[in-house]
C-alpha cells in the first residue's frame, strides 16, 4: 500500500486540478480507462505470487474506489459552480409583476357580423344558415335569375369541377346568401322572418371587392307586409348600427331579379376632413339593395304568393366594417398583416369598442 501512496496523490492531484466536464473524462480514461495506469497495474497481478496479488489486489481496488468517488465528486463540484455562476448572473427578481401577454381580439369581419346580428335579433329576426356549394337551382333559379344572366357565367362564378360523363346539375360556390332564404321558406314555411349572414363567392378583385366576401341578407314574410316596413327597419338598423340618434335614407328604383319592386337604399353623409360622418351633410352614400319579394321567389320556396309576400334586403359584411372603422381598402381583411389592422384599432390585446376612438 505504501508503493501506492505517491500514484495515489499523483492522481488525486489531477483530479483536483480539473477545471472542466472535458479535463475530468481525461482524467478518468488515463487512471481507469481499459488502457489507464491503474487498469494496467491490476493485470500486472497475475505475475505475483498469491501473497502479493492479495495484498496488492485489495490495495488497487481500494485505490480505483477512491479515484472513481474522487472523480464524480469533482464533476459534481464543477456543475454546481457552472450552475451557480448561471444564477447569479441570470438572477430574477421574482417580486416583479408578470410580464402582459397581449391576447388575440375578434376580427373587425366576425365584430361587425356579431353586432349586425344583434341588432336584427332585437327586431325580431332568427338567423339562418345554409351551404357554401350550393346547387345551381337554388343559387340561380329559384331566385329568378334566368339562364342568360351574366352572373350565371363562368367569368362571374365559381362552378364545381365535373367529371367527363357526371351529368349531375351544376353546383357553384355561392354568389350570395339570398339561397338560404330559400331554404328557410321551404322549411317553415310562412310567416318568417330570418337574416342570413355567411361568406359568399365571386370571381372579382380590386380595392372593393375580393373572391370571398361576406354577405348578410334579411327576409321577412307575412300577410301585410310593406315597403313602409322594409324603410323602418332599414332605419333602425342603420341608427343601431352606426350609433347615431337619425338617419336619412333614399331609395332609388333598380333592379334585382328576386325582388319587385326593388330598390338601392342611399344614406345620407358628410366627408368633413376626408372622414365619413353618417347621418349628416349633403351626400349619399349607397349601402345595400332591397325590395319586395318576387312572387317567382315565392312560389319557388313553397309560400303561396296570393296570401303572403314580404320584403328582402342585402348588405355586404365587409363593406360595413370598411364604413364604421375608416378601412379604405377591403383586401386589407385578407391580405395585411397585424400591423395592417392595428393602424384601425385593431391591435392584438386591445378589444375595439364599437363606438369609440377610431376613425369613421
């Protein structure tokens, strides 16, 4: 064991002198490694005689112990200084209040069709929902559109690939909502009274119009319904809507194959500082479409068109949110980035209200 005592120290000493993970398996393979000193000595035990090898044996063994505990003390050693020194130069102040996460806000599209919704449901209206491929019957001909409107070509719509040899009738991606209102008669019946809010399709795009939009068409169906009643609830809306104590609307005449008579709705406006100001001032503004309902349409959905009829109207989703929140261009809904949005009030975290700070 004394012949030991200097190997001992000598390694001992390495080991200690060890300043990293790297240093530390050095040191470990050149003592007990397969080709390491002390591993070297232990064969040499054959050569001894049995007196030696047991007491030179028992001393190797203790000296490898005491190696192998002296090299995972160091290592341990070692990770706890890295540790230590990571600390306290990573130190946290854990006293300080949480960092605030900025949560995600409604988009302006689904804010504005939530309030629309609202308001109509105050009035009295149920919603109604249908599908985006629909048929060519319902999107078309059921609403009197006949087979040489533009709008049933295919510069206009979107029409459903078919197979050579599928004779199946056409179906489209839907050019408006109007077919729910179908859908809605027929499961009924009358009287009703439903709005239609969802996304619709046209082969369009500029700074007005995009491929996908959203639309919402409103419905009402009774015995003794009026164009009167049609421009009160108009009114209402639009008073609901934009948040002003009056509004003045102006129908025009025009034409819409599903409505008779039919008319475009103006309101009335001001642009004061390029900034629009609803129910003042000396301009019209066209915001949607309506009219009576046609009693092709009618009759098209089940409802006898000699006991009821009723008025419909349209209005674009998007175009609302353009007006109510100073957005000039509708793309940027689809195409900007948060930055974009943010520019109007939209920003993540910061929930608009729908009244105030934002320019109309």
């Amino acid at each position: 064991m004394d012949d030991l005592t200097p190997l001992r120290q000598q390694w001992l000493d390495r080991i200690n002198a060890a300043a990293d993970p790297a240093a530390i398996e050095e040191v470990r393979l050149a003592a007990l490694g397969k080709k390491g000193e002390i591993s070297l000595k232990m064969r040499e035990l054959g050569k001894m005689t049995p007196e030696q090898r047991q007491t030179t044996g028992k001393a190797l063994n203790e000296l490898r112990d005491e190696l192998d505990a002296a090299l995972r003390a160091r290592k341990l050693a070692l990770e706890d200084a890295a540790l230590d020194a990571r600390l306290a130069g990573e130190w946290l102040d854990v006293t300080l209040p949480g960092r605030p996460r900025p949560a995600g806000t409604i988009h302006p599209i689904s804010q504005v069709m939530d309030e629309v919704t609202a308001i109509f449901a105050d009035m009295g209206f149920a919603v109604a929902e249908g599908p985006q491929v629909e048929s060519d019957w319902y999107n078309f001909d059921a609403l009197n559109i006949a087979p040489e409107h533009p709008a049933r070509q295919e510069h206009d719509t979107f029409f459903m690939h078919r197979e050579p040899g599928d004779d199946r009738p056409p179906h489209v991606l839907r050019t408006h909502t109007s077919p729910v209102q179908i859908r809605a008669m027929q499961n009924q019946g009358a009287p009703i009274r439903v709005i239609a809010p969802g996304r619709v399709y046209r082969m369009d795009m500029d700074q007005t119009h995009t491929p996908m939009f959203h639309q919402l068409e409103g419905l009402a169906i009774d015995r003794d319904i009026s164009m009167a009643q049609l421009k009160w609830t108009l009114e209402e809306f639009c008073r609901a809507f934009f948040e002003v104590p009056s509004v003045e609307l102006r129908f025009r005449a025009s034409h819409f194959p599903f409505t008779e008579p039919s008319a475009e709705v103006d309101i009335r406006c001001s642009w004061e500082g390029g900034q629009l100001k609803i129910g003042e001032g000396d301009s019209w503004m066209e915001i949607l479409g309506s009219g009576m309902v046609h009693p092709h349409v009618l009759r098209s959905a089940g409802v006898d068109p000699d006991e009821w009829q009723g008025f419909a109207f349209g209005m674009g989703i998007d175009r609302l949110a353009m007006l109510k929140y100073g957005i000039p261009d509708l793309r940027a809904f689809f195409e900007a980035d948060l930055r974009w949005l943010r520019h109007y009030g939209f920003a993540a975290g910061d929930v608009p209200s729908l009244s105030g700070g934002l320019s109309r």
